[in-house]
C-alpha cells in the first residue's frame, strides 16, 4: 500500500473557528491594544501575514484583529485629539537616540557641533544629560522612572515645537561620533541576545517589590513570606551556569532566532510569516528604555513551546514527504 503525503495542516484544520476560540481571539487582540501603546504596529503586520499565508480564513483575521485595532486604538487616537485623554509624552519612544546623545556627551563632549547643541537646548540640559547617563537604562537622561532624577530632560517647558530639531541634532551627532553613538546602542540592547547576561530588571522584582510588599493595600498581608521564599529560589537558580539560563527571557529570544534561521534553510517561508511579529517585538526591546529589562521579553517566552510544536510539525511533514517519495 502506498503510503499518502500528509497535507499541510493550514488545508486540514477547519475554515471556521469554533465560537469560544474565536472570541478568545478577539479579547486577546483587545487585551493587546490596551496594555500595550505599540500592539497596533504589531497587530497590523499580523493582519497582513496572516491574509498572505492563510487568506481563505480572511473573515476571521478581520473579525479577530481588524475590528478590535479599529474600534480599540482609532478610539484611544480620537479621546487623545479631543483632549478627553492625555496622551503619552512622545520623547519615552526615543530612548536609543538619547542614550546616544547622553553618551557622545558625557565621553565626548566638544564632538557635539554648536548647531546641534542650540537644536537641543530647548529640550535636554547636555551638561545634566552627560551626567545622568548609565548604560542600562534610559530613564535617568529622560527624568523618568524611580531613580533620583536630574533635570536632563526639560519636561516642564518643552512644546512639540521644541522637537522640531531633534532629530537633526541627533543624526549630527552620530554622524560626528559614529563609534560612541554603536557602543550606546549596543550597550542599551545587547542583554536580550546573549544568554550569559544577568537581567537588569528580572521578573521577580514584580513579585517582591514595594508596591507589593509593603504598599498595597491588602495583597502585602496575604502570603508576604511565601513570595520572599519564590524569589529566593528563583534568584538562586538564576545565578547557576547554563541551568540558570532557563528562567532568563533573553535564553528563549536566542532560541527563536535560531528557529527562525533554520525555518529560512529550510525555506519554511510561510511558517516564518507567522514567526514576523516576534521579530518585531524583538525590535521594540531594541528601542525599550532599558536593557535585558525581562517584562519585554515575557511574550517570546510564552510563545516559546508553539514555535517549537510548529517545527516539530513541519519537520514531521517534511520527513513523512520524503518517506513518501522514497518508497514509490
């Protein structure tokens, strides 16, 4: 008997979804697009991977993540052009122009041009900014986050008309000191691709910190020990070599890229279309304000073991192929 090639599961598994996966779909594309400022960016490429891979289920791409963007996030952009709702101040998307501005400034200072310092004055104090600057993190230089803050950034007064030179000034400056403005980038990026990096901000810091511990209202009184106990452990087990790396995001961020290089030798092209997004998240820890800053890397982590499953599968179906053929 002549044994069958199996066809792809895209062809076999059912053209609608079953009600309860759908609108499981749904609240997670709405969940997405409200905790997240960049999930349309993401959820708008998926839109458009997901019609080119899989176009004959387009209804349910559109009832799942077309409607929600448009309903969700062009609702939050109206609030925020009506002044019912404040938007976010636009300079925390530009954490790895500052840092290497604040870099150049603090290791170079004279390499920044007169132009680009009277572009800039309205906006950052370069003298505050150069000594603000840590490598890890971009929210000294912006006057943000929980750290004792110098005034850098000039966030009382700037207008959107202050902004208007940024950029220039900014591509001046890499352009005069182009080594420096690399080892700021790198600097601010590298802990989310090299596995023997210790995380900067791990995820037990969201179990043990103040606002759990101690300044919630009830939660601090109920199990406050026990989780003390969990992150122990966890940071014990973090700090052993190679073991430690399973309980590190950027561990499951080099594992995903090295799936999705050998999902391009394999020229799985279509498998690799679904894969994009976590490429684009990959690019958000990129231009995240922190380094090896592990709540960024929670999605790739989650997602981890379907990336795995989806190669197993399409291995499966290769080799199931070749058996196939073989044996004619």
């Amino acid at each position: 008997m002549r044994p069958t090639t199996p066809a792809p599961a895209a062809l076999t598994a059912p053209l609608r979804l079953p009600r309860h996966s759908l609108l499981a779909f749904i609240a997670s594309t709405s969940v997405m697009l409200i905790s997240a400022k960049y999930a349309w960016y993401i959820i708008a490429l998926q839109i458009v991977l997901a019609l080119i891979a899989d176009r004959r289920r387009w209804a349910t791409y559109v009832a799942a993540l077309l409607i929600p963007t448009i309903l969700i996030h062009g609702g939050i952009s109206f609030a925020i052009s009506s002044g019912a709702i404040i938007g976010g101040d636009p300079i925390e998307s530009r954490g790895v122009q500052l840092q290497m501005i604040a870099r150049v400034a603090q290791r170079n200072p004279d390499g920044i041009s007169d132009e680009a310092k009277k572009n800039l004055s309205p906006v950052f104090n370069l003298d505050q900014m150069a000594d603000a600057y840590f490598q890890q993190d971009a929210d000294p230089v912006k006057s943000s986050g929980i750290q004792a803050k110098k005034v850098s950034y000039k966030w009382r007064t700037v207008t959107p008309e202050d902004m208007n030179g940024f950029n220039k000034a900014w591509l001046a400056i890499v352009k005069d000191n182009p080594v420096i403005a690399l080892d700021a980038l790198l600097a601010k990026c590298f802990g989310y691709f090299n596995v023997t990096d210790r995380p900067y901000v791990s995820m037990d810091y969201y179990v043990t910190s103040d606002y759990v511990q101690k300044n919630s209202t009830w939660i601090k009184s109920y199990h406050h020990d026990w989780r003390e106990k969990v992150v122990k452990f966890t940071k014990q087990w973090g700090k052993i070599p190679v073991l430690g790396w399973f309980v590190h995001g950027n561990f499951y961020v080099v594992l995903t890229l090295l799936i999705g290089a050998a999902e391009v030798i394999r020229r799985r092209w279509l498998t690799l279309m679904t894969h994009i997004p976590l490429l684009l998240l990959m690019g958000v820890m990129i231009t995240a304000p922190a380094n090896n800053f592990e709540r960024h890397m929670l999605p790739v982590a989650f997602v981890f073991g379907f990336v795995v499953l989806t190669y197993w599968r399409d291995s499966h179906a290769e080799w199931a192929k070749d058996v196939a053929l073989t044996s004619r």
